[in-house]
C-alpha cells in the first residue's frame, strides 16, 4: 500500500516576523472554478521566493491574485504589501503601490522599439531604473534599442520584460514562467540578471515550471497542491528531499 508523505506540518506556515508581502487566506475563482483555496504565505523583503507546483496547481492564478489582475476574481482574503491593502486596491492601484508583473506572455508593445517600450513605462511616476542602468544590466537591449520590441528573440523580450518592470520603481518583482521556451544558455543569462537584481535588494517572486533552476535561485520555496499550499520553507530542503520532489514536482 502507497503512503502519502506528510508535509503538513510545512502547509501554511505563517510566519510571525514581520513581512514584507503576506498572502492571507486568499480565494481566487475563474467564473465558478475554485483554483486557489486558502492561500496564505508571507515573503521577506530582499529575497526570492518560488512558487512551484504541477501543472494546474494555481501558481499563475495565485500570481495574478497578487497583482490584482480583473482575472481571477479574489473573493475572500487578504494581501498586504509593505503596509499597504493590496486586496483592497485594483491592478493600476497596486503596480502604484510598488508591484510590478512579468507575465509569461511578455506583452511587448508592437510597433514600439525596444527603448520606446521603456519610455511608455515611465511616462507616469514612480520612475525606477534609468535607461542607462538598464541598459548596463542589458547590454544586448542596449544593441538593440531602435529595433522594434517585438522582433527580438525569446530570450530578448524576456529581458524587456523584465527591463520594463524595472523602469518603475517597484517593491516586488512577480515572475510568470520567465525560462519558458528558451535555450539553456539564455536561462543562465536571465538567472545571472535575477541574482544581479536580488544583490540590489529586489524582492521576488519566481513561478517556474524548471523547478530545479528557480530552486537553486530561490532562498524560499512554497508548493501548491490542487490550490492549497502543502510545502512553505528552504528552497534547499525541497532540492535534498526526493519524497516531496516526486509527490508534488514529479521531478
């Protein structure tokens, strides 16, 4: 007979030290669909946390609930960001309030050169990153800054993405799938740009479906099981445990 492992005791584990972003019992629905039940994590300012879990897990949703995206809808819960109600706020309200969103589609502006795209980041206060800083932590979007954004190679407009962020001046740095599709030598790149970023005290939040990878960058890691969490601590530990990896990962 199989025995499920036992990781409860890791299932929302909230902390008590001050955070610097908390998820508090969050419920987020598409339509009628109930994917995220009961969310609670709290991450720390300056590290980089990763969201992991299988496909269908509601790692994505639970990302676009933070960032208060019209979809999903967050019917009950609580997310607070440096002191402020994020639960309480709409998705302009909280990129104001320091949140700043890479989705996994990168949305780059067509029609738009790769500095324009940056321009149109800045064009309303809070100004992050300059240009020149962006472009010293991205030379190749500094080759390419006339070339139209949407002509650059994955692993280019990934980096824009990322850069665009960047231009504001944001509090916490939300990831969606940032590796998907690209070769492993752009990986090392973007994760050499993330450690850079995390150097200069950037908070982050990692969904990956290259669990190892956003393992070996994280410091903390949270799993998500069919919506609840079931895992909340080292990203280490997760890397050393065969039985968690392979209940929750399949890797």
């Amino acid at each position: 007979m199989n025995v499920r492992p036992d990781f409860s005791r890791h299932a929302n584990k909230a902390e008590t030290a001050p955070a610097f972003l908390s998820v508090w019992d969050m419920h987020s629905y598409y339509g009628e669909s109930y994917i995220v039940q009961g969310v609670s994590f709290n991450v720390h300012e300056g590290e980089i946390l990763a969201l992991l879990g299988r496909n269908g897990a509601g790692k994505t949703t639970t990302l676009r609930s933070i960032a208060r995206l019209d979809n999903p809808q967050v019917l009950k819960g609580e997310i607070w960001l440096d002191h402020q109600p994020l639960h309480k706020m709409r998705s302009f309200e909280a990129a104001q309030a320091g949140l700043g969103l890479v989705p996994e589609d990168r949305r780059i502006i067509p029609g738009l050169t790769v500095e324009e795209n940056l321009q149109l980041a800045q064009i309303q206060p809070p100004i992050g990153w300059s240009l020149d800083r962006i472009y010293e932590l991205f030379p190749r979007l500094g080759e390419r800054r006339r070339q139209e954004g949407v002509t650059l190679s994955g692993g280019e407009q990934q980096m824009l993405s990322i850069a665009r962020a960047l231009a504001r001046d944001i509090k916490v740095l939300l990831l969606d799938e940032p590796y998907e599709g690209l070769a492993p030598v752009i990986v090392d790149e973007i994760e050499r740009t993330l450690r850079h970023i995390k150097e200069q005290g950037m908070t982050t939040i990692i969904v990956e479906q290259n669990a190892v990878r956003a393992l070996q960058l994280a410091d903390r890691a949270i799993i998500l099981d069919t919506g609840s969490v079931v895992y909340d601590g080292d990203a280490a530990e997760v890397l050393d445990n065969a039985d968690l990896r392979a209940e929750y990962l399949a890797i």
